[in-house]
C-alpha cells in the first residue's frame, strides 16, 4: 500500500511540474538541448542528449498523470494478487521507457527505451501465466522487434553524420535529401509499434495483460510511441512517402472500426478503437499536420485510458467476464461508472464540446480541405460513422436491456472507493482538457473554409452512425444457408481481414520448416561433427595417443620431435 501511495503523489507532483513547465516553454518559445559527450572515436561522437521542448514536457506530464491515476486505479484493481511489487516495478519500468523514447534525441538512447517497452510489455502481457497469454507476449514481442532492427539500421545510417542525434538531420536542410532511407525505416518502426497494417495483430492480442496494464498502454505509452517518432522525424518525409503510407493508415482505420462493430469481447472492442483512433492520427499526419496529431495524441490518451478504467471496473465486478452479451441493464446499478464511461465514449465520439470534439472536428475539416481522392474521402468519414457505432453499440449492450450475468457477480459501486476516485479524476480532464488545450495551447487558430455540405458532414456521420450502431446491436447474424455468405463476411471482418492468421500461421510455417531444416543440417550436421562432438573425439584420440608413447616410445616420440624441429630451423634459415 505504501509503494502505491508513494509512486502515486511522486508521479503526480512530477505531472503537475512537468505541465507548468511545457506551458512556459511554450509561451517563451524555448527549446534547450543537453549533450554529454562521453566518447570521442576517430569522427564519431558517443553522446547522450536531451531536447526539453514543449511537447515533450506536455506528453512527459500527460504520461505521469495517467500512470499516477492507474497506480491508485491499482491499489483495489490487483489487491487479491500475489506479486504486487513485480507489478509496480514494470509498471514504473515501462513509464521511465517512455520517457526516454519521449526526452532522448540520440537514436541509441531512444532504442533503449524502444526496446524497454517491448519488453516490459512483453513481462506485462504474460503477467497472467496461461497459454493464451504467452501466446500474445510472444506475438507482440516478435512484432516489435521488427522495429527494433529498423531503429538499429538507423543508426547504422546515422553514423556517417559524426553522431547518433537525430535532430542533427532534421534541422539541416542539407542533409534531409540523402536520409530518405532513414525516414523508411523510421515509419516502418513506427507502423510495428502503433499497429498499423500490416502489424495490426498484436494490438487486440495484447489485451491478454491486467486491464490496468491495458488502459496505459492503449492511452499514453507504447502505442502511441510510433506517432511521437513520426512527429520528431517529419521533416524526413516527402510528399510522395506521405501519400502512400496514408493509404495503409486509412485502411487500419476502416479495417478497426469494422470489426469492433462485430466483436462481442468489451476489451477488444476498445482495443480495436485505439486502433481506430492510431489510424486516423497517422492519417492527418501524413497529410501534413503534424500538430493536429499531437493535439489528438494527448485527447485520445485522456479519454481512452478513462474507458478502460471503466470497462476494468466493469470486468471487476461480474467476476472477470468480457463478453458483453453477459451484461446488461448496468447503469441502475454503477450510476457513476456509467457517467463516466459515456462521457469518454461521447468524447470519441466527437461529441461537442468534449476533449474529443476539439482535435476529432478539427482533424474532419482539415482532411477536408485536402481532398485527393473520392474513394479516400468516403472511407475516411465512413470511418469516423463506424467509431460512432460501435460506441453506441456498446453502450446498450452494457448499460441498456435486460440483465445478462450470473448471480455470482459483486454488482456494488460504493465499495471501490478507490477505482471510482480515479475515474472521476481522469473525467475532468476529459470534458475540459480539449478546450484549454486548443485555447491555451495553440497560439495561431485554424481557418478552415468549407461549403456547408462538408462542414455539416462530421455531424451526419456522427447521427448515422448512431442509428447503425442501434441496429446492429438489435440484430444478430444467424448461421443457416440463407445468411451463410452474411457470416462468412462477419468472421471475416471480425477476424481482422485474416491479419492475425497471415501474422502468425503463414510465416510460423516457414521459419519452422527454415528451422528444422537447419537443426537438422548444420546444428546435428556439419557443427557436431566439427564443433563439440568432434573436438571431443579428436582430444580423447591425442590423449590415448600420447599415453600410448608415454609408455612405450617415449624416446622415439622425443627423438621424432626434435627431428622434426630441426628440420623447420634448417628450412626457416635457408
């Protein structure tokens, strides 16, 4: 209790710190870069360095508020676990590796953060130690390390500028034409941590952790690591790269929302909204907007790790079920908990005047205002109509209708005192953080210009996809011959277009038939009979050789070798 209190107010206290300073940095303008050189080899510097801007003390804060509210959101959420100093150990672990991804400029420091999040969230992911869990750790560790080698080629690369800090490349112009590798490579990193097609996989996989595990992760860390580097290395990019790597974030965008309209687990319906939300965030970016993205980074962190403190406390109190179709008729009976899940359901809904509103509806028009393609814009917004569904889908199956669970369930609100304190704090944040953000936060206001039609579009998508939601959840899809060809399309939508399978079947095949083909040949092959076994055998015949001649030859043996060194001196001296 006591290591929950402490990390809590210090994570707090630093949050608040951490606030007031970005909002002076931002009012002054002021950006400060330490570097500690540490070694000097011929032309390349070993140095650590820090940039302390705005936006990293703006994100550091918003990731040491969360992390304070899920610490005490902890304390009654794993009071019944065993290891509650492991866990509060990797949960700090896994918030310090943010920050140094987050506080770092050098690309080796920050893949020791990067690194430092695929790992502790791999030890989070199989915290509960069953098949299925070590399964998703391992899907999600693999699908990182894709990453990790497009973060170590960049630093291969990085290495002809004398250094390993990358704001070096950014800020000289010279240099940004020769680096059009590294920006690859540093959006393809970006893709594996955020989930993007094609490594959207892990992501709903990952929701095998602890929920409270769930709520930072999917709010203000290790997803939304990949933006934040896209953000630092934008200048990289060219307009071209940009085009065509919006085309897979849209995809994601539309790909997430569709199945979380068909999915029935509440942990993986709001994981496939983070998806959702990931999606539409590179989205903007890679039309140019990159402070667009960061406003919608932190918004969504705010309202996304408020849903899942809601649906953990839902999940808490109907002894672990997550299927939603086990619920029902909940808002009589956690009055609170409902107030607050709607309020951060409507704010990713973009309701006004909400957080989400402010970066959802400026996102809408500016995408608006950049119009490339129909077939874009249409999946775009339908997009945004799926995000609205699958909310208000949600939303009846779990607080509406006729009640579904077992009669086992602790269907009592006012004995988690604690849980409820920090939801009701993280709700403030959520109805009035949006609109001081884009007061305080941003000095030069958008002008968006539109016809009426597109600048009414946001408010119908958001009322159709209501009304679709409400259909959906009234309606089920039967499984007979005349609805067969509406199921299969269900399975595989819900299936994420056979993405998990294509990640883990498809390419397990190959590398464990490589696998044992190489087991097989070279371990049980060529290296045994020149490695270990070998050896073995050519030591034990020198040995009974030389024991041989100990006893019998010994003077023939010494006689032969002094021979034999003569023989080498003659040859050397002539």
């Amino acid at each position: 209790m006591l290591m929950y209190l402490l990390n809590f107010f210090v994570f707090l206290v630093v949050a608040l710190v951490l606030y007031f300073y970005s909002l002076l940095f931002l009012y002054d303008n002021k950006v400060i870069l330490v570097e500690m050189n540490f070694l000097s080899l011929n032309s390349l510097g070993i140095e650590f360095s820090i940039l302390v801007d705005w936006v990293s003390l703006m994100f550091s804060s918003f990731v040491f508020y969360i992390s304070a509210l899920i610490i005490s959101y902890s304390m009654e959420y794993m009071s019944g676990d065993k290891n509650l100093k492991r866990f509060i150990y990797l949960m700090v672990l896994f918030v310090l590796s943010m920050i140094t991804v987050i506080m770092s400029t050098n690309l080796v420091c920050v893949l020791l953060g990067w690194d430092g999040l695929g790992l502790v969230s791999y030890a989070l992911v199989i915290y509960y130690q069953n098949s299925k869990s070590f399964n998703a750790g391992m899907l999600t560790a693999l699908s990182n390390r894709i990453g990790d080698a497009c973060i170590l080629l960049g630093i291969v690369i990085l290495m002809d500028t004398g250094g390993w800090n990358y704001q070096m490349i950014v800020c000289f112009s010279n240099w940004k034409g020769s680096y059009l590798c590294l920006g690859l490579l540093i959006i393809c990193a970006s893709f594996t941590k955020s989930a993007q097609i094609p490594f959207s996989a892990w992501l709903p996989a990952a929701m095998a952790a602890p929920t409270p595990v769930s709520s930072l992760v999917h709010s203000s860390t290790l997803v939304t690591a990949g933006v934040y580097m896209l953000f630092r290395f934008s200048d990289l990019l060219t307009d071209n790269l940009k085009t065509v790597f919006m085309v897979f974030s849209l995809l994601t965008m539309f790909m997430a929302g569709v199945a979380a309209n068909l999915e029935y687990d509440l942990k993986k319906i709001i994981a496939l909204s983070t998806l959702s939300q990931l999606g539409m965030m590179m989205v903007i970016f890679f039309c140019g907007s990159k402070d667009l993205a960061f406003f919608h980074l932190l918004m969504h962190a705010l309202f996304k790790a408020l849903l899942f403190m809601c649906s953990g406390f839902i999940i808490h109190s109907v002894m672990g079920c997550q299927d939603i179709r086990f619920m029902g008729n909940l808002a009589k009976i956690f009055p609170i908990t409902c107030s607050c899940f709607c309020v951060s359901n409507l704010a990713l809904c973009g309701l006004p005047f909400l957080s989400g509103f402010y970066s959802k509806d400026l996102i809408a028009e500016v995408f608006s205002m950049e119009i490339s393609s129909m077939l874009i814009y249409t999946i775009f917004y339908f997009s945004i109509g799926l995000t609205v569904s699958y909310s208000m889908r949600l939303f009846i199956y779990v607080f509406m209708g006729e009640v579904n669970m077992t009669s086992l369930s602790m269907l009592v609100e006012s004995s988690s005192k604690i849980m409820v304190k920090a939801m009701a704090g993280m709700v403030v944040l959520v109805i009035f953080k949006g609109s001081m953000y884009l007061w305080v936060g941003v000095s030069t206001p958008y002008f968006v210009v539109l016809p009426v039609e597109l600048k009414m579009m946001t408010l119908f998508m958001i009322l159709l996809g209501g009304i679709l939601g409400a259909e959906i959840s009234f309606l089920g899809v039967m499984k007979n011959s005349s609805l067969m060809s509406i199921f299969q399309f269900t399975m595989f939508s819900s299936g994420m277009w056979n993405i998990p399978i294509l990640s883990t079947s498809t390419f397990n095949t190959v590398f464990l038939t490589v696998g044992k083909q190489y087991l097989k040949s070279v371990d049980y092959g060529w290296t045994e009979f020149y490695g270990s076994k070998g050896l073995f055998s050519l030591v034990k015949d020198m040995s009974m050789f030389l024991q041989f001649l100990s006893y019998n030859h010994l003077k023939v043996f010494l006689l032969v070798l002094w021979g034999f060194f003569i023989f080498v001196m003659i040859v050397v001296i002539i």
